[in-house]
C-alpha cells in the first residue's frame, strides 16, 4: 500500500472508512489530523523511528505507518530494520513481542499502553496448576499473549500456522497431554485443522477474545442476507468458527464460501480470488486496509460491532506525544526476555 499524500486524506478516510467510523472523518478533524501526522514525519525522521501498525489499528494511523500488519510479521519486519527506535501502535503485548525479537539493538515505544481481553483471559494460577498436574505436558502458546505466558511457554504459534505447530508438537512428544491457550475458538478450530492423531490429548484453555467473541451465527446470517453474493472471510478467532467449520466440512452449511484465515491470509486470499465481494469477519479496522489494497473490489465489515476499543485507544495525537515525550517505552525482563524467545524461535524452527 503506497503512502496516502496528506491532501487526499479526507477523500480516502470517508470513502474507504466513513461507513466503519461514521461521523469521524469531518473536514476540520481530518485538517487537525494532517497538520499533526506533519509533525509526526518530522519527528519520526529526526529520531530515525519506524512507524508501524496492527492492521485493527485507525485510519490515520494505517497511513502514518511504513508497514501495516499483523503482531508476528510487524516484529519479524522492524526485527529486519537497522532503525534505533521503533514506535509500535497496537496493543501491549505486541510492543513486547517486537522488544523481545529485537533485544537492545533498538527501544520500541507504543502511544498508549492498550491492553488485551484475550491476553486478560490467562489467570497465571491456574496455568502453573496445569503444569504441575502435567509436569512433562507441552505448553502452546497463541502469539497473542504476554510475555510472561510466552516465558513458560514450549511454542508459540499464530493463526497462520497453529495447526502446523500442533502437528509438530504432538509428534515430537507422543502422548503427552498439550494445553493450548489462551484462544479456545482457534484451538478448536486449529484441532479441526491438524492431523493429531488423539485430539483428546489437547486441553483447550477457555479464553477468548471479546470482539471475535460477538462475531458468532447471527452476526453471519445478517450479513449473507445483505450480501449473498459475497465470499467470507473469517478468523479463526471469531465464535462460531469452530462450528461453522464443521458445518461447512460436513457440507450442510449456508456459507459453502467461507475461507478461515488469519489476518494476512485474507489479504492473500482476496487479492487471488475471482470473487468480487467479500465480508470481513475480523476487526473492522482490517476491511479499511483491505480497500486500500484492493480497490476494484468491495470489502464490508461482519458487524458493526466488530470493534476493539483497546486498539482504538492509540492515536495519531498519542503517537506525537510519544514522539516529543518519549513517554511509554516497552521494556521486558531480561531472563523473561530469553525464555520467551527460545519459544518464539522453536516456532520459527518448524517448516
């Protein structure tokens, strides 16, 4: 996605975001907008930082950025940069997930500190309980949880490649029990995925994200009935996935073009489908992205509802802020640092 020039601003946020931000994109707000994104260049450039966004991220803050992404490939992609500062807009656990790759080689700094409902899902007690009940048990981690879970972790995993990490795990400790954690619908869903030969072997934690949690059958159904025509797009997240997985496995679902995908593998998906119209089931700040990239095809959110307010916390005037204050830093403790990254690199590890 080539950078927006300041002046087309108004024109792009209202017709590629009115829908999803009704009422925000006024004239005078977007003119308030481009004078401060103006000074967060100049910053930026003066404190040699690299700007990057978690595709649930606003607008503005989408288009201030050099990458625009998910959690793991935002860190794998600034861990590749030569840049002293990096200022992250997401949520916390992703600033951490960039600091731990990218070590003391550059400070990584965030607009707010946003937490998480999926991260806030892990109660600790009960997590070390599992592991003194299973001492020899394989623990697996979503990317999507602190750095701490991270530290007590054996693997790590992403939406992408969950069930690939599963597969791996469960071979290479054959009849141990394995906790996945924190996200039941996509434990459920990467099971379903998997080719473990004993699914019974593998403990789902019961956490969930809030937003992907309202996204279940109803919020479907309304938007197949506004748009029949249309392929979905759904993240493994969202609370029916499971089920309308095994409904569409079992071929007696009504939505036959449904694609259960991460984040990027929706922009993937969409830029080599023939299909012409898709619905977004995901944070609705990925269907802005998705216009932008894809402009001859039309994009719509699942749900009006289908937003986060954690991410929305970060904005463009907390980024500047951050940038003249040097105001949040991400730090991480060094030993949590190292144990987290020995996970992240086992992950890393599986072809």
């Amino acid at each position: 996605m080539q950078p927006l020039a300041l002046k087309d601003w108004y024109e792009t946020f209202n017709r590629n975001a009115g829908d999803l931000y009704p009422g925000r994109y006024t004239r005078e707000y977007t003119s308030r907008l481009t004078d401060t994104a103006r000074r967060v260049r100049e910053l930026a450039q003066r404190k040699r930082s690299l700007i990057v966004a978690h595709n649930y991220q606003f607008p503005e803050l989408q288009e201030i950025a050099v990458e625009v992404g998910d959690s793991l490939g935002l860190s794998r992609y600034v861990a590749k940069q030569t840049a002293p500062r990096v200022d992250f807009c997401g949520v916390w656990f992703m600033g951490e997930t960039a600091k731990t790759i990218m070590g003391e080689r550059a400070k990584v700094y965030m607009p707010d500190k946003p937490g998480c409902s999926l991260v806030d899902s892990i109660d600790r007690a009960r997590l070390m309980h599992w592991k003194e009940s299973f001492p020899d048990g394989v623990v697996i981690s979503y990317v999507n949880t602190d750095a701490a879970t991270k530290a007590i972790s054996d693997y790590i995993c992403t939406s992408r490649n969950a069930a690939q990490v599963l597969d791996h795990a469960a071979k290479a400790n054959p009849g141990k029990r394995i906790l996945f954690l924190p996200d039941k619908f996509l434990g459920s869903v990467s099971i379903s995925q998997s080719e473990i030969v004993d699914p019974s072997l593998v403990d789902l934690y019961d956490g969930f994200c809030h937003v992907h949690a309202k996204i279940g059958e109803t919020a479907l159904e309304e938007a197949f009935d506004r748009y029949p025509e249309a392929e979905l797009l759904i993240h493994p997240e969202c609370g029916c996935a499971s089920h309308c997985m095994a409904r569409v496995m079992q071929g007696n679902s009504p939505y036959q073009k449904a694609f259960f995908l991460s984040t990027e593998g929706m922009v993937h998906h969409a830029a080599r489908s023939g299909a012409r119209e898709f619905i977004v089931g995901t944070e609705m700040g990925m269907v802005y992205r998705l216009r932008r990239r894809m402009p001859d095809k039309v994009f719509h959110p699942v749900s009006p509802e289908a937003v986060c307010e954690y991410m929305k916390m970060n904005t463009l005037e907390k980024l500047l802020d951050s940038l003249e204050q040097d105001r949040i830093e991400v730090t991480i403790e060094p030993e949590t640092a190292r144990k987290a990254q020995l996970a992240i690199d086992r992950m890393l590890s599986i072809q």
